[in-house]
C-alpha cells in the first residue's frame, strides 16, 4: 500500500492510498477557500455526566448537491480530492472537533465549557459516485481496511485523543448530506457514552472476557448469519434495530490496527457478503449506519474487544423504525422484530 500525503487549499491534510507503489497523483488545489472554522465547544452535562459538542460552524455544511456538483467526486473545480483516486481522505471542512481551538466562555451553572479538540476525517471507499461499499471488489475493500487501520493509529497518537471511531451513515432515511460511496472517523477528546458503559460492564463481569464470552455464546446459536475462519456475523439477542448485525473477528483484539493481516483480507468478503444480505431483504436499498467499537487510546483498553454494530432502522418494505418517546426520552428500546427472525430471514437471502 502507498500513501501520498498532499494539502488542500486551506491547509487541510489529504491522504491518498493506492495499491500500486508507482500510483502517482496530482496534489495541487486550486481553490481559494475561507478560513477554517474554529473547533466547537464541548458542554459537560452534569446530570448525564456526559460532554456534548457545539458545533454552529456545521449548519452550513455541504447539503445533498447534484452529482455534478459533489466533493467527493475528483476532477472538477469544488472537489475535496483534486486527482482520481483508489482511496483518499482528508480532514472534513465542517469538523466537529478539530485543534483550530478559540477562545471559550464558561457559559454559568453546573456546565463545564472547554474546547472540542480532536480531528474529524471523510474517508472515501472509491472515486465511482455510484457505487456503494457492498458493490466494492475484494481488493478494494481491503483497502479501505487498510485505510481505517492507518488512521486509526495516527489518530490515536494525537494529543488530547481518548478515542477513534470508524464509522459509515448510508442512506438518505439515515440523514446522509452527501450520498457519494464514504465513511467518517471522528477522534474524540473523550470516552463517549457507549464505550464507557460497555467497559464498565465488561469491568463487573465475572470469569472471562465479556466480549468474548458473548461471541462464544452467539457462535453455537441460532442468531449466526454468515461467518468465515476469522470473523462471525450475528444477530444479538438483544438487538435494538430491527436488522442489526455485529461482526466479531475470532481472536480478541483491541482495535482495527492490531488484526492480522488475514483477518484484515477475511473482514472484507463476510462484511460485503452481509451488506448484500440487508439489501436484499426487501429488494430496496437499505438505510444503515455501520459503526466499529474500538478500544479507547487508554481507558480499560485491557477489557475491549474490536467489533462492528450494522443496523438499519428499515423494519419492512414500506416501514421505518422511528426513535420515538421511549427510545428518544429514556434510552429505552423496544424492537419490532424477533431477533431469531431476522437472523433466519438474513440467512435465506441469495446474495449471488
């Protein structure tokens, strides 16, 4: 793999990778863009205790352009990525954290105010606007594999980095802004919510691993959708969304940088496979979100266990699942499909 590290108008890091060690690529931007926005405001919400961020700047970021108009697609005068590309990503324009820091003012009360630090990255999975990751050839997506694992550990070496989140929003019922084939890395200054939960948890469970004694568990039931040697992809028992699935790899790791290079290649053909499975439920293409749980850069890092979360929120043909009162107000989940169902209706689907 070859990484090429260019600079867009503004300043912001672009990186390309490519296959091929002789790839060569024309770094030059010519646009003259305003300023970078500075980072937003992290407000601590002491009856959560957790830090919620403030990002006016994003209000006006790019919204659903044509395809003609779309800065993600490389070669014409408002792309991000000046040269066509296998790969790339860069620094997002509309960040909701980034180091370009200001001056903050505690707000009064019993909220904290500090600076949003941290880094946020688009990640392209290929320069086609059409197509999708699941439409991705093996190599390909490999790379994009690769790409998240390099990222990863540049991220995670950033001062101030609690946590890197690798993650995909597809679909306009998910709120997509730009529907052109990319995922998101955010680097957080913080534990967030979730992860800190799940730790705390696997901190109280007694005997082995928690993660690994659910995967154990999940393996030898009838929630299995697809696996392979290294991975396996179920339904768990508790699932929030009508489809969702989490992809284990076999061995425990903390993070995408620390599989191996088989696991990395055998990521690739079992996550395709089971994207095509959800397209194919109702023959519509299905909204997701796509969400890799990664150790923190040093909170219980001991206790994590590298996996990915896919759910959509389709729940038929021609309904969606909306976060309503109970989801939206108390946390409090209530799935409309059988968790056993969807794993055996996920199963059955022809992907060939």
């Amino acid at each position: 793999m070859k990484r090429t590290i260019a600079h867009l108008a503004d300043g912001r890091e672009l990186i390309y990778f490519d296959r091929r060690d002789d790839a060569d690529h024309d770094v030059a931007d010519p646009r003259d863009l305003p300023a970078r926005p500075l980072a937003s405001e992290l407000r601590h919400d002491p009856l959560m205790d957790e830090w919620v961020a403030v990002a006016r700047h994003r209000q006006t970021r790019t919204h659903l352009p044509s395809a003609q108009e779309c800065p993600l697609c490389p070669g014409h005068p408002g792309s991000e990525i000046p040269s066509p590309y296998e790969v790339a990503v860069f620094e997002n324009r509309f960040p909701s954290f980034s180091f370009n820091t200001g001056a903050y003012e505690q707000v009064g009360g019993l909220s904290e105010v500090r600076p949003g630090t941290g880094r946020c990255e688009v990640v392209c999975f290929t320069s086609d606007h059409d197509a999708s990751f699941s439409s991705l050839g093996g190599e390909q997506a490999a790379l994009v594999v690769e790409a998240w694992a390099d990222r990863t550990a540049e991220l995670s070496a950033l001062p101030g980095v609690e946590q890197v989140f690798c993650f995909e929003n597809r679909g306009a019922e998910i709120g997509i802004t730009l529907p052109h084939p990319h995922g998101q890395i955010y680097a957080y200054p913080y534990v967030t919510p979730r992860t800190r939960q799940m730790l705390e948890t696997a901190a109280r469970h007694r005997g082995g691993n928690l993660f690994a004694d659910v995967l154990a568990a999940e393996r030898k039931g009838p929630r299995v959708v697809a696996a392979n040697e290294h991975w396996t992809a179920f339904v768990p028992a508790a699932a929030r969304y009508p489809f969702e699935v989490h992809l284990y790899p076999h061995r425990r790791v903390p993070d995408i940088p620390a599989l191996s290079a088989e696991e990395r290649a055998a990521f690739a053909p079992l996550y395709i496979d089971v994207l095509r499975r959800l397209d194919g439920l109702f023959g519509v293409v299905m909204p997701y979100v796509a969400a890799w749980h990664q150790a923190p850069v040093t909170y219980r890092r001991d206790l994590a266990y590298l996996h990915l979360q896919l759910f959509t929120i389709r729940r038929a043909a021609d309904k969606l699942k909306y976060l309503a009162g109970s989801e939206s107000a108390m946390g409090a989940f209530v799935n409309d499909v059988l968790p056993e169902e969807a794993a055996r209706m996920l199963r059955e689907v022809v992907t060939d």
